[in-house]
C-alpha cells in the first residue's frame, strides 16, 4: 500500500518489513534514529515500548498511551497515533456519531484506548482479561463476566480492539453481537473477520480492518512526506 503511495507521486522511497525480536528493539530504534529511513511504522507488541525511545509524542499519541507511526525531523523521532484517525474514519463510513452512543469494546490496549479517543462523548464499556489492571474511561467488565454480553447485545456499537479473528476464531458468542447496531472490527484478514461475516450475514452495518488500515497508511503517509495520500492508488492494492 505505501510503496504504490510513494510510486504515485514518484517518490524514490520504499517501504519495508523489519522483524524486531524483543531484545533488539533498542538497537532498531537506534539505527532508525541515525540511518536514512523516513519514519517507520510500529505494531502489535510494541506500540507502547517505543515510546521512551522518541523525543516528541503527539498529544493523542499520548493520551492513546501507543505510538504506531514514527517520523524522523533531523535527527529527532516524532510519534504518533494514526489508530485514531482510522476509527474515525470507521464511524464516518457506518454513520454513526459518538456523543451519547452505548459502546462496547474488545479489549484494553492500545488499539482500546484509541477508540476511546475517537469515540469521545460515548458511554464506553471494555472487555478486559485483568480489569483490574485496566485504567480507560469507562466500564471496564472481565471476559468472563456475562454482563457484557447483555450490554453488547443492546449496543449501538461493538468494536473489537483485539487481535482475535486473526486465525478466523470468533472473539466472542454470536448471540452477543448487537441487535440493531453496528460492528467494527479492527483485524483485517481476506474475506473479512468472522465477527464481520457473521454481523453482514445478519444484515448489520460494519466497517472492517481494511478500511480502517486504509485510513491509518493514509495519515502515516502524509505523516511522513507532508504530502497528501493518493488514496485510489492505495485502495487498489487491498484485497476487494
């Protein structure tokens, strides 16, 4: 997506894979901060750790608690959050308006606290393992409590902010999903997730991961070129 981004506007850049293992993450960061590379994209499982590594963190970056975009000004790293901007961009295209909504979501990450952000003004409910650990601005209910799946079942929206799907398991009972309300679902996989096949098939609105990846390659391109996205080129390249 991003090297057909760069090829649009005859941008002599590329965009690569690094694997990270845990134990070098500092040396990557070093290398990012001293070698040629533009910026960088940051995922699932270090989205908080890199944080100390950078000089500035934008503010919604901050209040997500996660960093998925690195860009270098000089020799100075710059993080932000383009997690938000992809939710958002969900919520626009199912119609839906945060203020007073009933929301529950999947999770209590990073990806969680950036729906919390984008879904400012919402009555907010999140599904955690530990919720004890769990500081966000909402309810916050165990997985193994059945409580929520009552409050998902009358939710204007359910959002899955976990990496479940992934290996086309459902994240969770299909009698749990809204009656009458919408679903996003953060994974992308081909074919959309389980949990968007099951809520299409019973004829509620959604938004998948593609789209919401869409959105997020396109705020880290401006991000990182100051340019704005040649979005059509960037579509074209995720599956249809």
């Amino acid at each position: 997506m991003q090297n057909a981004a760069f090829g649009a506007l005859g941008l002599d850049w590329s965009y690569e894979l690094l694997d990270i293992p845990p134990g070098d993450l500092a040396d990557a960061m070093h290398t990012l901060r001293s070698g040629e590379a533009g910026g960088a994209n940051v995922t699932i499982p270090y989205k908080r750790a890199v944080m100390e590594y950078l000089d500035t963190i934008d503010p919604e970056a901050v209040r997500a608690g996660a960093v998925n975009t690195i860009a270098k000004e000089g020799a100075r790293l710059v993080g932000s959050n383009t997690d938000v901007a992809g939710i958002r961009s969900a919520l626009a295209e199912v119609g839906l308006e945060a203020g007073g909504a009933d929301v529950v979501i999947l999770g209590a990450g990073g990806s969680a606290r950036a729906a919390a952000i984008a879904l400012e003004g919402a009555h907010l409910t999140f599904v955690a393992r530990r919720p004890d650990e769990v500081d966000l601005p909402g309810r916050v209910v165990a997985w193994s409590d059945p409580a929520w799946s009552r409050s998902a079942r009358s939710a204007d929206l359910l959002l899955n902010a976990t990496p479940l799907g992934r290996r086309d398991e459902m994240p969770l009972r299909p009698n749990a999903l809204p009656r009458d309300g919408v679903v996003i679902d953060l994974v992308y996989v081909r074919g959309g997730s389980p949990l968007v096949r099951k809520a299409r098939s019973l004829g509620l609105r959604t938004a998948d991961g593609w789209g919401i990846l869409l959105a997020q390659g396109a705020r880290s391109f401006e991000i990182w070129t100051g340019k704005p996205a040649p979005i059509g080129a960037m579509r074209q390249t995720l599956p249809q």
